[in-house]
C-alpha cells in the first residue's frame, strides 16, 4: 500500500449513481442484470456465510425468488450448487429525489430510469479445505445498450469469487461498502471508489478485467476498447491497484461493461478474489454536484495515528448550486467504536475515533461520506473515501528488505538504502533475510523522518552496500505491522514519458523514455526516485519488457547508482527505482530509464497503447520527500503497419493535459520544420515553427474540446491529442 503522501495523490472523489440508461428488452429473458458481486463471511470450520447482490435494470423482468450459487474446487474434483435466499424485498438505488421517488418507474411510475438491488445469502459447508474453491453465479442476458462489448445483449453474466482456505483457513473475503458507481460525465474528469476493505486486513490489489459470461468466457471486446481501457475517453483510464480509485474522462456519451478483480494477499500469498461486474453510463450533467473536503478543510484525505490517540476532525460540504440543502451520511465506517455526526447548513460533518493496540495494521482503516442535493428528478451525490493509517509508533525492530520501515519491502525501500549507502553501525546479532522482526541496536545515523539507519542494513552485516538488495527483492511485497508519518513535501518537478513513436505495428519493439525535470521547471536537490510505470498487458508481449539507463541523470548503475526493477505482466506494471549512493543531491534535468516492449500481434484494429507514471516517490539526500508531477504518453497500435517504426523520428512531449491557459511543449533531439494545431476535423487552427527545445503557446482563446498538436519535418511526422477546457 502507499505511504501517506503517495496516497494523498490519488483524490478519492467518487461519483455514486445518478441515472442508469438501459437498453429494450430484446427478449422475454433479456436485460435486467445490469451488475453483481459475491462475497463471503468464515463462520466456522469450512462453514462460510455468502452473500449474492444483483444489480437489476428496473425495465427487465423481476428478480427470481431464489438465486442459485455454484460452489467447486477443481482439486478435489468437487461441485455442487446451493439455492440463496434473498434478504428482504428490492430496495431501489436509483439517485431519485424523495418528492419524484413514486414516479420512478421501479414504483410503477413514467420516470424510465431505474435500478434495484437484491441481495441473497446463505450458509454453505465445503467438503474439505482446498487451494482452488469457486463461488459463482451466471445469469442470462445482458442488455443491449453497452458499446464496448461486442453484441452484448447476445451474453450472459457470470460473478464469481474465489477462496483457499486450505492455506489460509479462517478467512473472509473483501467487502464492498456502498452502491457501485454507474454514471460518469462526458467530458469530466471523474474518481470512482469501489469503497472496498477487508476485515482480516489483508493487502488488496485492485485490476481491471475483462467482464465475463463463464468461468472461461471472456466477453468481446469492441474495437478500441480492452480490460485496462473499458470507456471511450480522451486521456487514459487509469486504476490505482492499491487503492481502487478509477480516474476516467469520457468523452462521449455511451454505456460500458466494466470489470473489477480485488485480489486478497496476506504475507504476499494470494487467497482471495473478488470480481464486481457492472455497467456504467456517460451523460450529461444538469446539477452541479456537491462536494466535501479532506481532513479539517484541506485536500488531504488520509492520516496517522498512534494505538490510545483521539482522531478527531471535520469535514465541509459544498454545494454551488443556490438553494440546495445537502445530507451527510457515513457509509463505511473503520471500527465500531468511531462515530460520525453531521450539523448546519451547509453541514458539517465531524468525525471521532480512539483506535487501540489491536488496530495497528499496514492497511489503512478507511470509512466514505457520501455528500447528497435535494435537486430533482435525480439528486447529485458523490462519496469520498478517507484512510486513518494507524502505526505501531516505534522502529525498534529491523524487518529485512524495510529498508525505510514504512511496513513494505517494495521498490521505495532503494532510496533510503542508496541515502546510507556506506554508512556503518553495529552488526545485527543473528542476523537473516527471513521476513521477521530482527532487534538490532541503533546505529549513530537517521534519516530526517527520524528511522534509523539500521533499517537499510537489509542483509545485518553492519554495512550498506549493493548486498543489501538481495533482501528487498527476496522480500518484496510483503508486509507488516508498522508505519510512519513521511516528511512535508518539497518542489514539483516532472516526470515525463515519451513514447519513441507515435504509431507502431503489431510484433515490432518500441520504447517509452522517462525523463525527470525539464530545462524551465528543473528537478532540486533530488537523490532517488521510484515509481511504477502502467501498461495495458494485453497489448504487449510482456516477456519482452526491459529496463535500461541510458544516459542516466543519476549516474551509473553500480558506480555511483543503484537501481531495482521488475516486472509485473498481471495487472500490467513495471517497478523502477535508482538512488545515487554519494549523498550528493541533483539538481537539473535529464533521462531516467528507457522501457524496451514489443507490440502483440492478436489486435484487429487500431488501438492507443498507454504508458502512465504513477505512484511516484522521490528523495532529496537528507530523506526528505519530494513530490513529483507524473506525465504519461500512448502510441497507435496499427495492425495494417508493419516492420520497426524509427525510434528517433519527432519526439516531444505536451503537458499539461488536459490544459486551459498554455501548453507546454518539450521536444527531443530533433526540432520539426512546423507544428501545426489543427481540430478533430483536420482544420488547422495555429502554425509556429519552434527555435527551443522547449516552447509553449496560449489555448485560452481556442473553444473548449479536443485538439491535436503536429510536428512536421519532410520525411517525419509526429501528433499528440490534447483537451481544452
């Protein structure tokens, strides 16, 4: 999971419902699940309580009056079904105001737009622990109104969740909150919380996957659209896997099937998935939605606190739209001893919680607010998700491979092993790489967030040195009970992605370059980095991907630089970290890292292949943070194009995007003749010819919508999209 100030980067704004579009029945079985989910409960032994929850489309036909659940382990040679029964009667989600509510058409009503939830459980026994069970249900059909799916209205849906309590007996697996999110706004930007967590703790990691029919069955993606790239958008959709916030900007109106895989991990062993299958609808807004700051006003949305400490804090609402009166309700809630209450107008909600000793934990306790108007027929609601990370609150004990005991051996534990690069203290006594709290005596040195430099001793010998990566990387992604409160942030330099083409072939190698820092906004005093790099796997052999450091800003590997890599082809990430190990801080701009892939050859047609920066952290050479501004690109896939495109022709980069005022424009080696911006209609609309490396041009005056920007040379061209709003 991130660390604080990584977290806050992610904004946890979250649109919850406020209109389903749906489809005509196009049979008499046709078009009312619209979404579901399954999970599940330990009550004893190999006794578990599940739980189904379907999404119906209101104009379908009715929920059964019983939903049979398959459960099967393909080691045991085991399956069976069990009928659930639902809890209660349907309850409505649809987002309609209370005065319009008994014309929705769930109530029998003319307001055509509406969504049900039903949710059945049971008691299921399982015949004995295995690595491998399934829990699954599949219905018959989907509507015909997605467009990212080929003929949808001619597939069924499948939910499935999955458990091993053969190795992990005793488990739960991870809940869902609130009411899924469906509904996006063409042309905004908008953060989607799948509000999830888990009551055992455990890690958890958040994919896109493909939607399903059958265990086997993947539904047929529309040209253009894929797992990772689900909504017709005009920048990338972008999961954050620790943390399940989905950024989209949609660009049209339209309703897709999205896919969601939460995977449990405890001691970095998987032993739980739970897939959320839903479709989600682009329109156009009539309310301004109402929204809620982070903690006591700010923008930061999570927090530390010690085992006996009161949390304590505020929360303001805001609605731009006169005369609306908003709610404030608390749907998840970190512990049953917290409370929430909201008072005023508009409100203002305060939050209370004194965690104990049990409630150390490396996962962040996390509860949403969602904010709702009173504007009708359909209210506007949003929810926000806020993270009380609680801490051990000592770093006595050395886990090998937490270099900076932060809870994770991950690639942030390089920078704080290339900060005490050299450094030396005294040998820790029955030292080992095993995954376990290791007492050590302090050394003289700390970083300036206060852990010692012991930490970094990864392998106990009494000295930091290249040796000491052997442990993060025989430990990497495992996790423990303790975390710390990070140092302020400092300067926002950029970290910028440049694909060496902008249209490739299938089966044909290319590179995305990363570059730190440009010569107008330059990197200060900066020591380390490490960051992951998101791709689309499907869209890449992802054997063939490789890092290389060509012209590193920060020096030569295992010179006067270290560096950890690693690929991760499921859910799709690259893992690069380097630290100067000097203690001499940089300061300037240059190259980072190049990553070498090679196109797949199983497209159809031309799709956009993105390559995005995320989960940034950076150091200066006394430990403190540095926030860092991440820039991603994406290059045409084009099957009809064939051979190695030339990795040299017309690079630059833009930034930022989407842009309102000027945009910033960095080129490489080659400065084209002209740059032409024309409309998605081809009209030009502005020439400059380019005498810097670096240039920026004022949009403010172009109308509001999508551009896109030309490098001409005489035998090369080059184009990137971009949006002004």
């Amino acid at each position: 999971m991130k660390t604080l100030y990584r977290f806050k980067q992610s904004v946890t704004r979250v649109l919850l419902p406020l209109l389903f579009l749906t489809a005509s029945l196009s049979s008499v079985h046709a078009s009312h699940i619209v979404g579901g989910e399954i999970t599940y409960d330990w009550l004893s032994g190999n006794v578990y309580h599940i739980k189904l929850a379907l999404y119906r489309d209101c104009q379908g036909v009715p929920f059964g009056s019983t939903a049979n659940i398959q459960f099967s382990s393909a080691s045991l040679g085991f399956s069976s079904t069990q009928p659930l029964s639902p809890i209660g009667v349907p309850v409505e989600i649809t987002p309609i105001c209370t005065a319009s509510l008994p014309n929705s058409y769930c109530n029998g009503g003319t307001l055509l737009y509406g969504v049900q939830k039903q949710v059945y459980e049971g008691v299921v026994t399982l015949t004995a622990p295995a690595s491998d069970w399934v829990f699954s249900y599949s219905d018959c059909c989907r509507n015909a109104a997605p467009v990212n799916i080929v003929s949808p209205n001619s597939h069924g849906s499948y939910f499935e969740a999955t458990l091993d309590n053969l190795n992990t007996p005793f488990n739960n697996s991870v809940q869902f909150a609130a009411v899924p999110v469906n509904i996006l706004y063409k042309n905004a930007t908008t953060y989607l919380n799948w509000s999830a967590w888990d009551p055992d703790m455990d890690s958890l990691v958040f994919e896109l996957v493909p939607p399903r029919e059958s265990a086997a069955g993947n539904l047929p993606y529309a040209t253009g659209y894929s797992a990772q790239q689900p909504v017709g958008a005009s920048q990338p959709t972008i999961l954050d896997p620790a943390t399940g916030i989905l950024e989209v900007t949609p660009n049209a109106l339209q309703t897709d099937i999205v896919c969601i895989r939460v995977s449990e991990y405890r001691s970095g062993i998987l032993i739980s998935t739970v897939y959320r299958d839903l479709q989600i609808t682009v329109v156009n807004a009539t309310n301004t939605l109402p929204t809620l700051t982070g903690i006591g006003g700010t923008n930061q949305y999570s927090t530390t606190a010690c085992p006996g400490d009161t949390v304590l804090f505020t929360i303001n609402s805001f609605d731009p739209d006169p005369g609306q009166s908003l709610t404030l309700t608390m749907d998840q809630n970190p512990a049953p001893s917290a409370t929430f209450t909201s008072a005023g107008s508009p409100p203002v909600g305060t939050f209370q919680w004194i965690p104990g000793p049990g409630d150390i934990s490396s996962q962040p306790h996390v509860f949403t607010v969602r904010v709702d108007d009173d504007f009708c027929d359909y209210y506007g609601t949003q929810t926000y998700a806020y993270s009380i990370w609680v801490n051990g609150c000592a770093n006595y004990d050395v886990w090998p491979g937490d270099a900076n005991s932060d809870g994770n051996a991950n690639l942030y534990d390089l920078l704080a092993l290339g900060l005490a690069f050299n450094d030396n203290g005294p040998v820790r006594p029955a030292a080992s790489l095993n995954w376990s709290a290791q007492p050590c005596p302090d050394w003289t040195n700390s970083f300036t967030s206060g852990i010692n430099h012991k930490h970094a001793d990864c392998d106990g010998n009494g000295t930091v040195d290249f040796a000491d990566t052997s442990a993060i990387i025989q430990n990497y992604g495992l996790n423990h009970p303790l975390r710390m409160l990070p140092a302020a942030l400092v300067g926002i330099p950029d970290l910028i992605v440049t694909s060496s083409t902008d249209t490739i072939g299938t089966s044909a190698q290319m590179y995305f370059d990363i570059s730190l820092g440009t010569p107008a906004a330059p990197a200060d005093s900066i020591y380390g980095l490490a960051f992951r790099l998101y791709y689309d796997p499907s869209l890449i052999d992802t054997n063939s991907v490789s890092v290389t450091y060509p012209g590193c800003m920060f020096g030569t590997n295992g010179t006067n630089m270290v560096t950890v890599n690693r690929n991760w082809s499921t859910p799709g990430y690259v893992d690069i970290a380097l630290s100067r190990i000097d203690q001499l801080n940089l300061t300037g701009n240059g190259p980072v890292a190049r990553v070498t892939v090679v196109t797949t050859d199983n497209v159809s047609g031309k799709v956009t292949l993105f390559a995005t920066p995320a989960d940034v952290e950076a150091v200066s050479a006394m430990g403190a943070p540095i926030n860092i501004n991440p820039i991603g690109d994406s290059v045409i896939i084009d099957p009809f194009l064939t051979g190695i495109a030339n990795p040299d022709a017309l690079q630059f980069s833009i930034r930022p995007v989407p842009v309102h005022d000027r945009l910033y424009i960095t080129f490489g080696e080659t400065l084209p003749e002209e740059m032409v911006v024309t409309d998605l209609a081809g009209r030009a609309v502005m020439h400059f010819k380019p005498e810097s490396q670096s240039e920026s041009i004022q949009v403010n005056l172009l109308t509001p919508g999508a551009y896109m920007l030309k490098a001409v040379n005489q035998n090369a061209i080059g184009a990137k999209k971009f949006l002004v709003y």
